[in-house]
C-alpha cells in the first residue's frame, strides 16, 4: 500500500499539471455545453487515482492513465445518452465501441488547452471574469487562489465562476482552427492568466510548498505556444517569456538549506542559473526590437537589472524606482506601488516611506496585507524601533497565507526581539 502523504502530492502535482489539459481535450470533442460534466468527470478521475494508487502500482505514466480514465468515464457517461453527438463526432462511434486506448499526443493536449485559453478570452465578459474562468478551468486554481492572485473576496470569486461558466456553456463556436485563431483579437487577457498562473508558482499563495516548479514551467510552456501565433503580439509574448527567465534563474537561491525563503538580499547570487538569465536577455532583446512597451517589458527590465547586479549592493535602485514609476502609468495597481516603494525605501529615508506606506494602507486594499506589513516592519526596524517593529510583523503573521511566509515573518520577529534587548 502507498503512503497516502506522496500519493496525495502527486495527485495535486498531477492536477495542477494536467487537468487543464483533460477538462480541454474532453471539451473539445464533447462540447463546451457539457463542461459541467467534463469537469465532475476530471475530478472523478483523480478521486479514483487517490484510491487505486494506494491499493497498487503506479503506472508507469500516472497521467497518461489520468487521461484515460477520464475518456472512458466521459465514453461511458456519453454512451447512456443515446441522443448524444459529440462535438467532434470523427471516430467517437469506434471509440464508444471499443473502449479504445486514449492517449493524446502532447501536442494535441495542448493544442486544446491553448484553444480553450482562447475561447475563455473571448467571451462577452469582462476581463477580470476571463482571467478567474481560465484561472479555474486551465490552471487548476481555486476560489482561495484566485482571490489572492485577483485581490477579490472570495464571494466574488464564486459568483463570477458561476457566471462565466455559464457564459462559456452557451459558446457554440468549434475548436476549430479557423473559429478560434481566425477570430481571436483579445490576446492580453491570455497574457494575464499566464503572468499570475507563473506568480503563483513562484510564489505559492497557500501551503507548505514555497515554489511549485510545475506551474512555473506550464506558464513558460503555454506562453511558448502562444508565441507561435502572430496575432498574439509578438512583441508582448517576448516580453512575458523574457521576465519568466529571468525569475525562474532565481529559484536554485530562493530557498536555503531548510527550504526557508531567502530574501533577495541574503540570496546567494552564484547559484543563479546562467543559462535561463541569458535566455531572459535573448527575449527580451527581441521583445525590444519594437517600439511597444508594456508592463511586461518594464516588468522584464527591472528583472535583468536585478539578474545583472552581482551584489545586493550592486542593485542600481535608482534606475528599478524610475521603471517602477513608468509601470504606474502603463499598469496602475496597488502591487505596483508597493513595489515602488520598496524599492524607494532604499534611497530614501524610513520616514518619509512611512508615510507614504501610509497612504497606500488607506487608499488600498492591501491595508490587511502580509507584504506590506512586512515592509512597515523592516522601516521601523530600520528607524530603530524594534517595538513597533514588532507589532508590524505580528499584524503580517496573522494574515500571512503561506507556511514559508509564517517562518520568514517568524525570523524577523525574532531579529526585532534581539534588536530590543
């Protein structure tokens, strides 16, 4: 019998990985009208890897098998509905009668998911709705994630998934080539799922896993293929791929020996990959060539210029605080700003960002968040006032999501301890 520790994190690994993939390769031949059923059929298909992977083996390919079971639920779901025509009807009749081996090569599995990432751009919704939809049906996130990545109330997260999968039922548009990629003109939304779809992998927002590789790596892998279309906006997609590089060149120094998150300060900057950085600058020289610029191109700027400094020290914060002010006007957001600041509080004394930390807490909605408490902590602490310090770090570690955000919070509660003794 299996631990059933490892097989519930391979499940959640494979889920995150691959159920995208499933939900739109089955949408696509049975129809986006049955997208209620394809997705009780993805998640009874993982319910029954989590008792069948206990009990025996694991396969050999745990998602090809995945996917397998899914086809055969869906064949035998859509058999009892004799009236039933699938979307694409081309060799289902063969397919319902033998039980056949159904094993998608992975460009067609991704063919499909881009295809359904598309069409959930697309809809006659607003953006934010096309994000949390694509979010929820490609990515695997959860109404928890989406609220930390969208900075929305849970409630609302519900009630716009509701809407918008109702919305993308009604769709009656092929996954055909001609319907999806001759029709598209809206490519930013697809961008902005892949950014946060990244974010989330590089920075987990729940849990005891600090960075999930595989999101990271999905992200890169559909930003690729939406590369591949000109009418994406090349320049645009050069830009995300070059600031993906340049983050994902970090990841080896992020975690020290124990798998606590190191600061970009105490960073071991010689364990920083070499070769994703020079894939970052062959991006982002490319994604320069134009005359756009848009938040992903300041975004990937300010990543090189880190990924250039060979010291913290080194960090030109000047320059960073210039870029992070054109971002502002390109892609206002309290996140900017935040990040502004940050980088302001070292040129700048404490007090003067202080007040302007105060400032964005009433005019935002991250007055209750963990990285700005976490910030205000480092100001006062950085004024000598380990005190208020304090009560800034223990106000961030009550909101904190994160396991290894707790114990990064927890170690500057203690550095604040020492300093007032």
């Amino acid at each position: 019998m299996q631990e059933d520790g490892g097989i519930h994190k391979l499940t959640d690994h494979l889920f995150r990985s691959h159920a995208g993939q499933m939900v739109a390769v089955l949408c696509r031949k049975y129809g986006l009208e049955q997208l209620d059923v394809v997705l009780d059929l993805v998640q009874d298909s993982f319910e029954a890897a989590l008792v069948h992977w206990r009990y025996n083996p694991l396969p050999d390919n745990p998602a090809a098998w995945l996917m397998q079971v899914a086809k055969n639920k869906a064949i035998n779901h859509f058999k009892k509905e004799s009236r039933f025509v699938p979307a694409d009807s081309t060799g289902v009749a063969e397919q319902i009668g033998s039980q056949q081996t159904f094993q998608p090569e992975m460009e067609e599995a991704a063919d499909a998911q881009l295809r359904l990432l598309l069409l959930c751009c697309q809809l006659d919704l607003p953006d934010r709705s096309q994000v949390v939809l694509t979010l929820h049906l490609l990515c695997g996130f959860g109404r928890t994630e989406i609220s930390r990545a969208l900075l929305m109330q849970a409630e609302a997260v519900k009630k716009t998934l509701f809407r918008a999968k109702n919305a993308l039922k009604t769709q009656k548009t092929a996954f055909s080539q001609a319907a999806i990629y001759g029709e598209i003109t809206r490519f930013d939304n697809a961008r902005t799922v892949l950014y946060l779809l990244f974010n989330e992998g590089y920075k987990t927002s729940k849990g005891d896993e600090a960075i999930k590789y595989d999101l990271c790596y999905e992200a890169i892998r559909l930003s690729k293929l939406l590369l591949l279309h000109e009418s994406a906006g090349e320049a645009e997609n050069q830009a995300l791929l070059a600031l993906m590089f340049f983050n994902l060149a970090r990841f080896p120094a992020r975690l020290d020996e124990s798998g606590h998150w190191c600061t970009l300060e105490t960073q071991d900057r010689s364990l920083w990959n070499p070769t994703f950085i020079e894939e970052g600058y062959k991006y982002l020289r490319s994604a320069t060539r134009s005359n756009l610029l848009t938040r992903y191109h300041i975004e990937a700027i300010i990543a090189s210029m880190h990924c250039a400094a060979k010291t913290f020290g080194d960090t030109d914060w000047t320059a960073i605080c210039y870029l992070y002010e054109q971002l502002e006007k390109v892609a206002p957001s309290p996140w900017v700003s935040l990040n502004k600041l940050a980088a302001t509080s070292y040129i700048t004394e404490p007090t003067e960002c202080l007040r302007q930390l105060e400032i964005l807490k009433r005019e935002t909605v991250l007055s209750r968040n963990h990285i700005l408490l976490m910030l205000e902590g480092d100001l006062w602490l950085r004024k000598n006032q380990p005190q208020k310090s304090m009560e800034a770090f223990e106000a961030a570690l009550l909101v904190a999501g994160s396991a290894q955000d707790k114990r990064l919070i927890e170690k500057k509660l203690l550095l604040c301890q020492s300093s007032n003794n």
